[in-house]
C-alpha cells in the first residue's frame, strides 16, 4: 500500500513524464491487484462466531458491511 501511495504522490506532482507516469501506472495496478488479492485470501479466511439462542457458538462466513 505504501508503494502504491508513493507512486500517487508522485503522479500528482505533475513533473513526470508522460512515458514515466505510463510505467507508475501499470506499476500501480500491479499493487492494486497485488492487494486485492491478499484482501481476498485473508476475507476467505476470517470466520465470524456466532451465537445461536439456544447457547450454541457457530461460525459462519464474514460480511463486511460497507
């Protein structure tokens, strides 16, 4: 995330040129995926507990809300 962050400044500056900001940007999609994909793994692997009424403790599957 940090190296993405970087690349933003970066290209906000507005000194780069156009062929460098073309290679920042493909770079950043790179992390952006990169991360997405970890987001993904580690949301597959979170498990909420539970509590049914009768006492019980479940797991069931992680929705963020948004």
């Amino acid at each position: 995330m940090a190296k993405l962050e970087e690349i933003v400044r970066r290209l906000e500056t507005g000194d780069v040129s156009l062929d460098d900001s073309l290679k920042a940007f493909e770079k950043g999609i790179g992390y952006v995926r990169e991360c997405e994909k970890k987001l993904d793994e580690a949301k597959g692997k979170i498990e909420k507990l539970v509590k049914q009424a009768n006492g019980e403790v479940k797991t069931s599957s992680f929705e963020p809300t948004v």
